[in-house]
C-alpha cells in the first residue's frame, strides 16, 4: 500500500457527506489534506477536526459554476502545496424536467460546468505538477444513474466525466498519475435524500482507494459498497484480486 504520508490531497466539496469522510480518512492516513467548499466558513469544524489528527491543513473556497473562481482557487492551492492527490468529488444534481424530454439548455450548462468543466480545470492546474514529480492519483465520483431522461444533465454529465477519465487514463499510466472513478453507492446525504440504503460512513474506504492504488491501476471504474465494511488493507487486496 502506497504510504501517503505528509502527501497533499485536494477533496472538493468536503464540507458535509461523502466529501468531508474523504477528507477525514484521508488524513487518518496522515496526508494532508486541502478542503474546498463554496464558502471557508462551511470547512472551520472539519479543518479543526483534522488538525487535531496531527496532519496540515487549510480551507479554500470557490463557486465551481464560475470558472474565474475554480482557476483563481486552483493557483492558491498551488501557492501553498503541490497537490499530489485530487478528489473531485462535488457535484450538483440536475433540475427533474417535466416533461421528460424537455431539454433546458440552461440546466445542462449549469450542471456541465460543475460536475465537469470544474474537475476538468483543475486537472489542468493540477497536472503539470504530478506529471513533474513523477506521481499523481485523481479519484473521479461519479454516478450510476441511468434510464432517467427527466435528469438527463446530470446523467450525462457523469458519463462524459467517466470518458475523459478513460481518455487521460491512457496518456498519464506512464507518468505514475493514477485517475479512477468511484461511485460511492446510494448515501443518505443532501444529495442522496433519507430513502438512500447506505450511512455515509460506509463510504470509506471505497472513496479513497484511488489514492492507494500501485502504478498500472488506472482507467478503472469502481464502486466504493463493494469494500464496505473492509479496511484499507483489505479493500486494495480485494482491487488486486479483480484486476
């Protein structure tokens, strides 16, 4: 298992739900971790958490719908830390169009620029870096939502985040930069609603194994119930035996 120790990662959306249990395991690991939400405010509870873990921290913060303030957060991160892990976990779910097939250009703009015009500027910032130092993982989370037009936005928002990761999944093996998608389940979150069948807890450590995987595990799609339950340990040798 790969020792991320006093490595920084970067978990967007990691005020509440998945993304701030990301962020908290992920320092239990002892990285240190950079928490993005849209106000720095939302982060002051969970940067307390995390520094009582021994490990660095700071908060950032930017609207991902404005792509000025996902560049502008992108170069403060960069100011302070070579991001050597990158979770792009935020994401917004699209408007229900009623009728269906009602397609509203505006939504899917909106939903587009979040879920992966954001992700996608910040691997632009965030690449060269990796690249560089000859090591990188990006853990994409993504959906598995399908047969439902009435959201198509955010559906194919998902899928086409899905297919640039296996797009830079091929260029990057051979620079040791790592980029998996993750689909953390049906979680009883804001986004997720109270009739999911899974605590946000049971994320982990599903969500983070991208961070842990070797050099050649990349390109790959992955659902975090699978190693529910498991540790990290567990989880990694349970991906080694899929492969």
């Amino acid at each position: 298992m790969l020792d991320v120790k006093k490595k920084w990662a970067l978990v967007t959306g990691a005020s509440r739900g998945i993304g701030r249990e990301i962020a908290l395991a992920m320092a239990k690991n002892g990285a240190n971790v950079i928490v993005h939400s849209r106000n720095v405010a939302h982060t002051e509870s969970l940067v307390e958490e995390i520094k009582e873990l021994g490990v660095d921290v700071f908060p950032v913060a930017a609207e991902l719908s404005n792509e000025e303030e996902v560049r502008q957060m992108a170069d403060t991160v960069l100011e302070k830390a070579t991001v050597d892990i990158l979770f792009n976990n935020a994401g917004v779910m699209s408007k229900f169009q009623n009728p269906q097939w009602q397609v509203d250009a505006s939504e899917y703009v909106r939903t587009y620029q979040i879920n992966v015009i954001a992700p996608m500027i910040l691997l632009e910032k965030l690449l060269p870096g990796m690249v560089e130092q000859k090591f990188g993982r990006i853990i994409n989370t993504t959906s598995v939502v399908k047969n439902q037009p009435a959201i198509g936005a955010y559906v194919a928002s998902k899928a086409a985040l899905d297919k640039l990761a296996k797009d830079y999944a091929g260029r990057l093996k051979a620079k040791n930069v790592m980029i998996n998608s993750v689909y953390p389940g049906w979680i009883k979150t804001d986004l997720g609603g109270e009739k999911a069948p899974h605590d946000v807890e049971t994320v982990i450590p599903g969500m983070i194994i991208g961070a842990f995987v070797p050099k050649g595990v990349t390109g790959q799609w992955l659902e975090a119930q699978d190693y529910s339950g498991k540790s990290l340990e567990e989880a990694l040798e349970m991906l080694e035996e899929q492969k």
